[in-house]
C-alpha cells in the first residue's frame, strides 16, 4: 500500500501541474489533480493484484 500511496502523490504533483500549465487556472489543476489521478490510483492498486496472481501462476511449476 505504500508504494501505490508514493505514486498517488507524484501523479497529483504531476496531474496539477500539467493541467495548470495548459488551462492557467488553479481550481481546474486542482480539480482535476484530485480526480483523474485518484481513479487512475485505485485502478493501479488493482493492476498490481491482479499482476501479483497472474506472476504466481507463472511460476509455479508444471505438473507432470
């Protein structure tokens, strides 16, 4: 959890600033720094779930 907590932060730093840089307008930055970003999180915690059951499958060994 606190690597997906580490990246919620860089993408809401990363989110605003491209957003205030292209609209100039702090509320929007923050708006969608706040949004987009907390659904691409929480869709991120469970990628890495879902990866983590798809690598242990991978390595278990075959049966013969």
């Amino acid at each position: 959890m606190t690597k997906t907590f580490t990246f919620a932060i860089l993408y809401f730093s990363v989110a605003f600033t491209v957003t205030y840089l292209l609209t100039g307008s702090i509320v929007i930055g923050g708006a969608i720094a706040l949004i987009e970003p907390a659904i691409n999180t929480v869709v991120f915690y469970f990628h890495e779930k879902i990866w983590k059951r798809f690598e242990n499958k991978q390595l278990k060994p075959l049966a013969a």
